[in-house]
C-alpha cells in the first residue's frame, strides 16, 4: 500500500499502517479501510461526490499513482478507487512532514 499523501510505501506498525518519511500513522478506521478496499478488495470505496474543491495532492493507497481531482472527485483512474471518503479524515486527523520537516 502506498501513503494517500505522498505516494509512499505505507509499512505495518503495530497492526495498521504508517508513512515513514511522513511520521504519520494512520488512525484505525483507515488502516482497516484501506486493507479492506486495496489489500483484500473485499469492498470498494463509496464515491461521494464533493461540492467543492478538496485540493492538495492526493495518490492512490492501492496504485501509488498521482490522483486528479475532477469534478468533486479525487479518483484513481488505474483502480477506479475513490479517496473521497476518507479526504476529510485525511485532511483533519493525519498531519504528514513535507520533505523540509514541515507538517501538512
């Protein structure tokens, strides 16, 4: 699995999920999530659609690939997975070091 924020590979901490070069673990719910949706595909991802823009730069958890925000969605074109739904999760609970040791 690759890291939603900077494309890469996501390791198992402590039985979820972390991005290393980022210092940010991924909460529970999300680390269940992504197994489901990406490593078991026992599910898919719901696409809710956004009224606006989420902005920043998102990659996909199961592809690694760059995703393109489109009309409300932040979706994988490989996989067809949307992260919508776990953007605001991402964006409040999940602060991620740029590469200068800034948090975002």
């Amino acid at each position: 699995m690759f890291c939603p924020k900077c494309g890469e590979n996501l390791e198992q901490v402590d039985g979820g999920w972390a991005c290393k070069r980022g210092e940010m673990p991924l909460s529970g719910r999300l680390s269940a999530a992504f197994t489901e949706i990406h490593v078991l595909k026992m599910r898919t991802s719901e696409p809710r659609r956004a009224t606006f823009r989420w902005g920043g730069i998102w990659y996909c958890p199961g592809c690694g690939v760059r995703l393109e925000e489109q009309a409300g969605m932040v979706a994988c074109d490989r996989c067809g997975q949307s992260l919508n739904e776990f953007l605001f999760d991402l964006v409040e609970f999940h602060p991620h070091k740029d590469g200068s040791g800034r948090w975002g």
